[in-house]
C-alpha cells in the first residue's frame, strides 16, 4: 500500500536494505517493470496506457524525459562507441541512434568535456591521447571509445549523460559506486553548480553547464551517505523484506556531510 509522489524541483532518496523492493520500485518509474501497465501508475501526468482523451505515455517519451545512470545501464551500455557519442546520446531514443543535436546541445556537451577532460582522457605514459592540446580543444573526444576509458572514468561518463540534456527527471541509481574518489567528489558538485564554481581553468565567463535546475527533479539511490548529492532532503527508506511495516518517509535539515545524523535517521535506530 505505497501511494509515493515525486515533483518538479524535489531532490529525494530511496533507501533501504537489500530485498527491500528498490529495485522494482525504481522499475515501475522507469517503465521497465510490466506491473507499470496494470498499477495505478502516472509517469509525467500520464499512463502508460491511453486513457480517454489522453494517449498513452510511450517509451521515447520517457527516455528523452529522464536521464538514468545506473550499474545496469553500465552492463549493457555499448562500449564501442565514443566518449563524445556517449555524452550525445542523450539526445538520442538509443545509445546507438542517431542523436539529434542543435547549438545549444553542443555547447553543453563541449563544456561537460572540457570540465572533466581530466578525469575522462587517458594520461598513462604511451596514450595516443596524451599530447598537449588547448584546454577548449575537446576533439580527443570524438576518438576515444568507451571502452578505453578506465572503470571510473566509464561510471563518470555515464554520470555526466545523464545530466547533460538537462532532463525533467534525472536518476542516479548507485551511479557512484566505482568511482574514484576524487572524481565523485567532483561529479557532486558539478551536479549542484555546474560551471558556475570556477574551478577550472577553460570555464567562461557565461557557464553553459548550470548544475542540476530549480524544475528538475532528482531521485538517488545509494547505500553510503558519501554517494548521497547534499541537495537530497526528501526521502523514502523501504521496510525489511517480509517486515509487515509501512515505508517511512522524512525530509533532511542538511547536507548529510554536515548533519551526519541525517543517515541515521533515514535508517532508524540499530541501524
């Protein structure tokens, strides 16, 4: 008996132990589960299926309204396609469609790359991608596959295709986990400010990436509170599987890396 909303400008966690039901839960909102079909479900103010009046809601709808980084979007991703078409996908219905880019598209992808060229381009003595180029050039890009970027460097990538259509509805799902430290520690705040943190030396002066918007929404799934963006208040912790309790909900009074008594909170006593 979960009845459960998520709004624009809301940033919400999803937490609970394994077997509590993250999983399907996370299906149903993402329209992979088929019980989507028969449940009382409303994805951006519609159904799946027509209802009078209204079409249904279809699954390109859906990928072009969300922006999804998960292990499972890792798995079965396509490793051999570039860095810069892994980033440009999200403006396609498939990682290997066609995307469908304008200007300002482009710029967003351009300054995504330059932010995080760092931490994306293989700098290993050797690399065919290691020669000396202008901070704004960002053609490396273009012939880097995914596959040869480094485990972390792959979870960012797939971080920042999530965030760089700037979607209504963006999900991270354990979408930390295996990344270096550093790096996370970067994605988070690039989340939260974009470009507008000078912390890198080709920033312009009009930031193109501008952080994680006031009319989108954000849901997070994670285990450890270092993975959890400080922006998160909202949250939702599932029971123990075959516990015959309702799901508890609450909202945060901080980051949790200022009020680490938020964590415990989440997950109650004993825990």
């Amino acid at each position: 008996g979960l009845w459960w909303s998520l709004h624009r400008g809301q940033r919400c966690g999803i937490f609970g132990p394994n077997g509590s039901g993250k999983t399907t839960m996370l299906s149903l909102i993402t329209s992979d589960h088929p019980q989507t079909y028969g449940l009382p479900i409303k994805l951006f103010g519609r159904s799946r299926l027509p209802a009078p009046g209204q079409p249904g809601i279809s699954v390109f709808d859906l990928q072009r309204k969300m922006g999804h980084s998960s292990p499972e979007v890792h798995a079965f991703f396509p490793k051999n396609i570039s860095l810069r078409r892994t980033l440009e996908s999200a403006w396609a219905d498939a990682p290997l469609a066609k995307p469908t880019l304008d200007d300002a598209a482009t710029k967003r992808v351009d300054a995504t790359l330059r932010w995080f060229a760092n931490d994306l381009r293989p700098q290993q003595r050797g690399s065919q991608f290691k020669d000396e180029t202008a901070p704004s050039d960002v053609s490396w890009a273009k012939d880097l596959r995914f596959a040869e970027l480094s485990f972390s460097a792959q979870r960012l990538a797939l971080f920042l295709r999530a965030l760089v259509h700037s979607p209504p509805l963006v999900i991270l799902d354990e979408a930390f986990s295996g990344m270096d430290e550093a790096v996370r520690d970067r994605a988070l705040s690039f989340l939260s400010h974009g470009e507008k943190k000078k912390e890198h030396e080709s920033a312009d002066a009009a930031a193109v990436m501008q952080g994680l918007g006031e009319e989108q929404a954000l849901l997070v799934i994670s285990h450890a509170k270092e993975d959890v963006p400080g922006c998160v208040r909202e949250w939702i912790c599932l029971p123990e599987p075959g516990e015959q309790k309702a799901p508890r909900t609450g909202e945060l009074a901080g980051p949790l890396e200022l009020n680490p008594e938020g964590w415990e909170g989440i997950w109650g006593s004993g825990r």
